[in-house]
C-alpha cells in the first residue's frame, strides 16, 4: 500500500530573501531580486543583471575553515536543509538516521570552483591545482555533504536535469517515502551558477533579458515585451515524510504531496517542443497519480521563465490540458521576482506552492504591464491575491527536453 507523503520543512535562500519567511513576504509583495551584477565586472557582457542571494553569511550555518572545501551552490544546500529541519521541529538524536534521505540537485554544480581553478592552472600549472578542486565542484556533493553534514544514512543521490533538477528531485524523493524505502526525505535544489564563464554561456544563448537598465522589470512572464530569462541562484530544499512518521511525532503539515510527473519532449536540446503536447502530458501524469481530475486543480505555479517560446508554450499545454477549465485557474510565476534559479528553481518554488495552500495567498506575476494577445489566461498580474488554494501543480521545464510536474493538496486527515 502506497504511503501518504507531506511537507513539513521549508528551507529557502533566494534573491528576494534568506529564510522561509523573509522568501514568502517578499513574494507577496510582489518585491524582485534582480540587480545589477556585482561579483564581477560585467559592462562587456549582454546581459549585466542577475538575481543573486544578498547577505548571506556561510559561517551562520557552516564551520568557516569546513565552508572553505565547499563550493558555493553546496553551502546553499546545507544551510537550506538546516533551515528546513528547523522550520519541521525535528530533533534528529531522536531519529532512526538510516531512516532518512537525501535528493538534492543541481543545473550545474561548481561553477566558482570550476572557474578558479582553471584559473590556477593556466596561470600556475597543474602543481597549484587544490587538492579539493573535484569534490568542490561536481554536482552531487550539495547531496553528500548534506547527508555527510546531518549524519543521513538513508538513500541519497543527485538529479541533473537542468532547470527541472529542483522538482524532479522532490519528485523522486516523493516516491521513495511513498514506497517505504525512507520515513523522510531531505529533497530540492541548489544552484549557484552566476560566474563569469556560466553567464557568458548565457549571453551567447541569446536566452536572457538585455533589459539592463530596468533590473527589477526584467524577467517579465508571461507579458508582451518579455525578452528573456534572468539568472538567479540560491536553493529550495524541503522536509518529506510519511504522513505516519509525521503523525507520530506531531509535526506541523503544510501540504500534502499526492502526485507526480516527469517526461521528455525528445525535441531540441534548449527549445521546447512546439504546442507544449509532452509538457500537457507530464501535468496530466501528476494529476493521474494523485488520483485526481484537472479540473480539481486549483493554481498552477508555473515555469514561466520570461522567455517567448517557454511561456507561450506553456500556456498552450495548459489550455490543452484543462480545456475550459484554464480560465478558472490561477496561473502565476515567481520567477518574474526571483528570477530563474535553474536547478533550483523547483525547489524555491515547490515551497511557494506549499505555502500557497497553507496561507490562501497567491504570489503575483510582477512586471505585467502589457497583456500578450496570445496568453489570455489568469497569471495574478502584480499584486498577491487572496485566494482558498486546495489543489496545486508546479512545473519545471528545463534544456534537454526534461518535463517534472509535482502536485500538491491540502492536508485533510
């Protein structure tokens, strides 16, 4: 028998704040995170704007000269499980350690590392090279560190599956509680990509905003003028348990998570595929796996990067799927405040969308000043509304053709 699965751990750091609290606030009112690039000098580059993680401290949450052998999308991890297992009350000396999890992923792992160290190595050869230069930077360590970090014996691996890392993550980790192969899972993503190398990449890509000049209006889903995505860092991780083992130790709920959905579009390697058909298929996936109907659905947190094609596709899957019930629903992106965290974005927002069922507040799609004619659906433009949210999807889709859909209900006993 399949086991009923709920959230009971946020953790967030993200462009608009550090902190589940400051995260959710922020959202609501409708607050960006975007701004002129910082950490190097970027007047050559097309885009010179970002949404980086303001004032984060590493040594609140990790041992200065341990922080050091860490790249900076792994310290995000860690010091987002750290919160989320606070945020759940959960005192792990009292827990069957081989009981718990790690799936934490990441776009693109240890760009800051990769990008120092080659720089060491052109300008001082192969003898300077640190000895922490591969397990600083490879893409499941923010997963090994943090099971490393919290003594979690559990199953532990890492999903790459570029902007869908975060909800595929969560995704899986949903399904090893279901079946019984962990009590609690510590699930999401990180990512902390914006090097010099890693946006230049972009830039080439022609994928991000050149809306320099108006950092807070940049990322602008879903509107007319959009232009592109922008790039953002940080990670979303959350707290999974059997709704048994939650019980138990009277944990405070915030959603139930009932479905999930993941496919391929088998098309290009960064486009998606025409009509939005396979990303329609992966929502329905999820619905079906809930055992639901879409027209249960109430709000639907979505991708929406601010790019023409993503949204305009996006929108036709909905509409594919929901039929007449598109127009009922609540469709809104948070991405137009975050910005786009890539293998992160899922986590952050699978963590807006569990705070939307607890709170009753939509987040708004900011910067919509100008309706497309194309996407005539019901995005919450610019200000949070207040609004019963039962049932909820949050999709991701990323290059390579990945689809993840996760679904979220309220908890009722």
């Amino acid at each position: 028998m399949k086991k009923r699965v709920v959230v009971t751990g946020l953790g967030a750091i993200t462009p608009v704040g550090i902190g589940k609290d400051n995260f959710w606030q922020a959202l609501l009112a409708g607050k960006s995170g975007i701004s002129k690039i910082s950490r190097f000098d970027a007047s050559e580059y097309a885009t010179q704007i970002i949404g980086d993680v303001k004032d984060f401290d590493v040594t609140q949450f990790i041992d200065k000269k341990e922080a050091k052998r860490m790249d900076r999308f792994t310290q995000f991890a860690i010091a987002a499980a750290k919160m989320a297992f606070a945020d759940a009350g959960m005192d792990l000396e009292q827990e069957d350690r081989t009981r718990i999890g790690t799936v934490i992923g990441t776009g693109i792992g240890g760009m800051d590392t990769l990008h120092e160290q080659f720089r060491t190595l052109f300008e001082k050869g192969p003898g300077r090279i640190s000895p922490f230069f591969v397990p600083m930077m490879i893409g499941n360590m923010a997963a090994g560190q943090t099971s490393i970090t919290f003594g979690l014996q559990g199953p532990c691996t890492c999903v790459v599956t570029a902007c869908a890392t975060g909800t595929n993550a969560i995704g899986d980790a949903f399904k090893i509680v279901q079946r019984g192969d962990a009590d609690v899972m510590v699930a999401g993503g990180t990512e902390a990509a914006g090097s010099p190398a890693a946006v230049a990449g972009f830039c080439a890509m022609k994928a991000m905003s050149t809306r320099n000049e108006e950092p807070e209006k940049a990322s602008r889903p879903f509107e007319r003028d959009r232009n592109g995505f922008i790039m953002g860092e940080g990670s979303g991780i959350v707290i999974l348990e059997s709704l048994e083992h939650a019980l138990a130790r009277g944990a405070h709920i915030y959603a139930e998570i009932a479905g999930y959905g993941y496919n391929a579009d088998a098309y290009h390697i960064t486009a998606p595929a025409p009509e939005g058909v396979q990303a329609a298929k992966c929502m329905a996936m999820a619905i079906r796996d809930a055992g639901l109907e879409p027209a249960a659905v109430d709000y639907i947190n979505a991708h929406g990067t601010s790019t023409p094609l993503n949204d305009k596709n996006e929108t036709l899957a909905i509409k594919s799927l929901f039929g007449e019930h598109a127009y009922k629903l609540a469709v809104s992106s948070i991405k137009s405040m975050t910005g786009h965290l890539l293998g992160a974005a899922g986590g952050i927002e699978c963590i807006a969308t569990a705070l939307t069922i607890e709170t009753g507040m939509i987040p708004p799609t900011i910067n919509y000043d100008n309706p497309d004619p194309e996407l005539d659906l019901d995005y919450v433009p610019n200000k949070a509304r207040a609004q019963a949210v039962n049932v909820a999807i949050s999709n991701s889709f990323g290059f390579g053709g990945h689809n993840a859909t996760i679904l979220l209900k309220k908890y009722q006993a």
